[in-house]
C-alpha cells in the first residue's frame, strides 16, 4: 500500500485560470491498483474544509488551512490513505479550490471545480457556514449548471436528468458554525430532517418560484443519497486562526463529538467509486479519468460519462492483456532452468500459468463485451507456448544426440578403424548397434524427442550397415537379403514409434486445449453474472432514490410525482434492456469461444487423423527386427 505522508497537488489552476493534471500525482495513482473510496469537499473559500479533510486523514496538519481572506488552496489537492475500515482499499481525499473567490476572473471556473469533484468522487461534502437557508441554497448556482458540463452520453444524444442519479456521488452537507435549534414548527427534529426541510419545494409555476425550486430539485435529483451534519463554533473566535495546532482540550467536545460522527459516517457508509456499468474503479484508474476530465474541459468539450467509460475499457484492457501475458511469461521463463522437461511437466505448468493469465486478465477488464482482448490474450499465450515447447523440445534433441554420440562413439571409432570390415564383422556391429539403442532407450525414457533422434540415428547407419554387410564375405547371399528385409523392418518400425511419439503429444495437446477451455468458459460466464450484479446493483440504487422522492413529492406534487413515477418505469425499463443486452452480448461471446474452441479442437483432430492416416499407409512387416527393439 502505497503511503503518503502529505497531500500533493492533483489538479493545478494555472495563471491564466487554464486546470492542468500534475503528472507527480497520476504517477501516485498509477501505483494503486486497490478499489478506492473518493471523498471531495466543495464550499466557499474559507470556511474549513481543509480542517475536515484532515480529520478523514486521521492527522491534524496536511492540507493548507488559511488564516486570511485568500484562498489557499488551488485546484484540487489530493491525499491517499489506508481506507481505515475497508480492507484491500484506499481512501482517496480531494480539497477542492474554495468556490466564490473575488480574485478569480473566470465566472464559470467554480462550476469547472465543482464539475470535476462530482465526476471523481464517490461522495462529495458540501461545506458552508451559518444555516441552510435560501441564500445557502441559491449560491449552488454550480449544482444547476452541472448538465452543462457534464453528459451521460454523446452531447448531442438527449438523455433523461434522472440517469444521472445512477453516477453521481453520495450528497453530504456540512454545516459549520451552525448556531440554531434544529426545530422546526416546535417540533424537535434531526439534522437530515433539517436538511430536507430546506430543500423542500414550493408549489407554483411562476419564475420567482422556479428560481427557488431549481437548485433544490437539482439537489434531490441528481444525488442518490443525502446526508446532513450541523458543527458548531469549533473554539473561541480568537483561537480559530489555530485551529490546526490546538490542543484537543481546548476545542469544543460537541464539535469533536459530530466531527467523530462525520468521519465514522464516511468510513462506513461512502461507497467505492464506479464507472458506469458499476466498474470499480482504481487508483490507476482514477488518475486517467482525472486525465481524461481535465483534458476536455480545457478543450472547451463536455466531459462525457459513456465516453470516458470507452476510453478508460480500451486503457484498461489492453493492460489487462498485457498483464495476463506477463503472468504467463514470467512464470514459464522459470522453467527454462530445468530444460529439457517431460511433456505432461510443461503442459501442466502451462495449463496452470494460463489459467492464472486469464484470473489475472478478469480481474481488470472490463466491457469486453465480444470477448476481443481475451481472445487476443489467449493467441498470444498460445503463440508463447509454442515457442516455449519448441525450445523444450531443442533442448530434448540437443540432451538425446549427445547421450546417442556419446553411447554410438566406440563403434564409430571401431568403423574408423575397420574393426568390422572383417568376416563376422556385420554380426559384432549389430550386436554393438543393439546394446546402444538398448541403452539409449534406458536414458532417454522420458525424453519427447528419444525416438525422433533415435530413428535420425538409425537412417544414418543404415547405409554403413549395408556396407559391413557386404564386406562380410562369411555371409551368404541369402543371409544378406534376410539382413537387408531385418533392416527396412527395424528403421519402419522406429519411424511408425516417432509417428506414434507425435501423435501421443497432439493428443494430450487437445487434452489440453479442451480443458483450458471449459475453465475459460467458467470464468467468462462468473464475469459475466458479476457484471450484471454490478450493473443491476447500479440500478437498484438509482431506483430506491426515485422512489424515496416520489414518496416525498406525493404529498404536495401530483404532477411532479406522476412524472417521477415516469421516470421509475423508464427505469426499470431501461434496466431490462441493459440486461437483456449485456445478456445476448455475453451469450454471443460464449457462443463465439464455442465456436472458436471447436474450430480449434477440430483443426487438431484433422492434423491427428492425418497421421493416423499417414501411420497406416505406411508397410507393415509382420518379421521383428533382429535384435534392435
């Protein structure tokens, strides 16, 4: 897990207002391949949102926190812990540039700050000071604008405003300073009480109206969860410049009390950040989309949600095959050490490495929909196999000739020194013949080139075998045409051994591939069920949102909740055809790896009746050789 011990800037404003992604902070993300939770604070400059930040870091000093009316923080600050209860996950904190700064000349700069919080983060914490009051309300101009500036599709594909609950963060108001009794019409109430009261609409069409409800309706329709916390004075006014050195004895126990509250709340109940499609999304991750965000926005584009969704799958899947191969790779380069090994050694490891390849390849892909980069995974791991088995089969060539020149080197030298050019000479040589293949044989049990040299051994002597004989004048020609038949027999018989050899090796190859394919199968269809649970997790919770709102606006709204109940049927519509789609797409892929596999296994089969075929055609002699076996 990677540590830091300060935040780092993630994202710059440069002197002319321009935003730029600091390549120091992607390089951070890129080193984080965990699911991460993304906490961002957006509010008004110099309220404290530095000081919450902090908290959530578990330190009392990190991100700048100002003491004058200038904003101290630029851009987006960035700070990656340990998730302190998520295992396996980090914690992503962004600070935000204070909103509202008289020193900025680019009237839409706050919406572009706010825009980026909502699209990294998985919750985002709206800090202000004093109560929630209309005033409060009417400065989020920024929430009524974030259709501008952001798009769940192609901009010019019209897309219902309620799509947008299913992406958009988790909603957190934070209250500072807050000096009220959280009552309302002599009614104790709650702070999330206190929160939906002040974002409660009003009845009525006309403009002044309007201009009251839309920030509110922005509100309760954009964020799938909301939640409200209300601070008070943290110390006296004179220490509040200090907040940050403080000793805790010296700032208020009830503020301690529900910034305790604050933090546990995040750390239980914010959610992983997801793409569309409910993809986790990494560290790694997260710095391209940071990348991809920031760079459109600086073009004068609307950052596109589908859009991103199609870059960062093309990103990530590429690096998935490139990680899957590595795992394979990496793993059968260990083996070339112990070269030459038996055939069902290699396959094993093989067989074991790409089933690790392609865990290893699930584990990051994403929309691989028609199964594309798997596939291509899969020829490339085949590719190295091959080369993997035909160096294992050198180094067996390379070992059997060597054992071979070894054992046959007395009778060479006995041929070189006519030790057999004499009468009787052809019997000594295919006695001694005889004793080196039964040697050779001994040695090279396991050897999957053995009987490959072996026959290459027997060619070549065959025609010395002829010659002795021939010399040997103790022979009759009888003998020596029985001889000659024994030859052709003993060399038909090895070569129908080498054939056999090679067929042995297809066989246990189809063994193979039959295997690893049901095992992919397996997986595809795993990837595919968690996919659809992730998308219709995704959905559900768009929908308990919906409802929630449609049972808040039943009261007073008829029109705005027989639309929003419109709404929750376009919904689940638009659930079933997603998974109805995602469903044929994975039904398709897998018939396609069917087809593909068969095809492949068939193209084995093929090559294998075409030995079997070759193995027939071949003679037959019913004489066993005369001692060479």
């Amino acid at each position: 897990m990677l540590i830091m011990d300060k935040p780092v800037c993630l994202i710059d404003t440069e002197s002319d207002g321009k935003l730029s992604v600091q390549q120091s902070a992607l390089q951070i993300l890129q080193k984080i391949e965990q699911p991460v939770v993304v906490v961002a604070v957006v509010g008004l400059y110099r309220t404290g949102k530095s000081y919450l930040m902090n908290r959530l870091a578990g330190k009392q000093t990190g991100f700048a926190l100002g003491s004058t009316i200038e904003s101290k923080t630029k851009g987006i600050w960035m700070w990656c812990v340990p998730h302190p209860t998520k295992k396996e996950t980090t914690l992503v904190l962004l600070d935000t540039e204070g909103l509202g700064d008289v020193d900025k000349g680019d009237s839409k700069h706050d919406t572009k700050i706010f825009s980026l919080a909502v699209l990294l983060s998985s919750t985002i914490v709206l800090n202000s000071r004093g109560t929630i009051d209309n005033r409060a309300i009417q400065k989020l101009q920024y929430v009524t604008e974030l259709t501008e500036y952001i798009k769940i599709k192609s901009p010019d594909e019209v897309v219902d405003d309620s799509e947008f609950v299913k992406f958009f963060p988790s909603f957190i108001w934070a209250v500072r300073d807050f000096t009220l009794q959280l009552n309302i019409n002599g009614k104790d109430t709650t702070e999330d009480e206190y929160l939906e009261f002040a974002l409660k609409l009003k009845l009525g069409t006309s403009p002044k109206v309007n201009t009251y409800n839309l920030p509110r309706e922005c509100i309760r329709k954009y964020f799938p969860s909301r939640k409200c916390f209300t601070f008070p004075f943290p110390t006296k006014p004179e220490n509040i410049l200090y907040l940050e050195t403080l000793d805790q004895a010296e700032i208020s126990k009830h503020f301690l009390e529900v910034a305790d509250r604050f933090c546990q709340f995040i750390f239980n109940q914010s959610q992983i950040k997801h793409l569309k499609d409910g993809h986790k999304v990494t560290g790694r991750v997260l710095g391209h989309l940071a990348k991809t965000y920031v760079e459109t926005i600086s073009s004068g584009a609307v950052p596109c949600l589908e859009n991103a969704v199609i870059a960062m799958a093309t990103i990530e899947n590429e690096g998935a095959v490139k990680e899957g191969l590595e795992v394979y790779k990496s793993g059968m380069e260990k083996l070339k050490n112990s070269y030459p090994l038996e055939l069902n050694k290699i396959n094993a490891e093989h067989q074991r490495l790409h089933l690790m390849a392609t865990q290893t390849f699930m584990k990051r892909c994403f929309r691989d929909n028609d199964g594309m980069y798997l596939t291509s995974l899969e020829e490339a791991i085949n590719h190295e196999f091959d080369r993997y088995l035909l160096d294992n089969e050198k180094a067996s060539e390379g070992k059997c000739e060597c054992i071979i020149s070894g054992l046959s080197k007395p009778m060479n030298e006995g041929i070189t020194g006519g030790y057999y050019a004499r009468p009787g000479g052809h019997n000594h040589f295919c006695r001694d013949l005889e004793n080196i293949v039964i040697q050779y044989n001994t040695l090279t049990t396991k050897e999957i080139k053995s009987a490959e040299v072996l026959e290459k051994f027997l060619q070549e002597k065959a025609a010395i075998t002829t010659s002795i004989m021939q010399a040997d004048n103790k022979l009759t020609e009888n003998e020596r045409r029985t001889w000659e038949e024994r030859k052709r027999t003993v060399l038909l018989e090895q070569e129908n051994k080498t054939q056999k050899e090679k067929q042995r090796q297809l066989e246990k190859k189809i063994e193979n591939e039959r295997y690893s394919n049901n095992e992919r199968m397996r997986q595809v269809t795993q990837r595919m069920k968690n996919e659809m649970f992730l998308q219709k997790q995704q959905m559900e919770r768009a929908m308990e949102s919906k409802l929630r709102e449609k049972t808040a606006l039943e009261k007073s709204f008829q029109e705005k909740a027989d639309r929003m109940a419109r709404e929750i049927d376009e919904l689940k519509r638009k659930n079933a055809e997603a998974e109805a789609r995602t469903s044929r797409s994975y039904a398709q892929m897998i018939e396609d790896q069917r087809r593909r596999n068969a095809e492949k296994i068939e193209a084995l089969r093929q090559q294998h009746r075409q030995q079997m075929e070759a193995i027939k055609s071949r003679p037959q002699s019913s004489s066993s050789s005369c001692s060479i076996q």
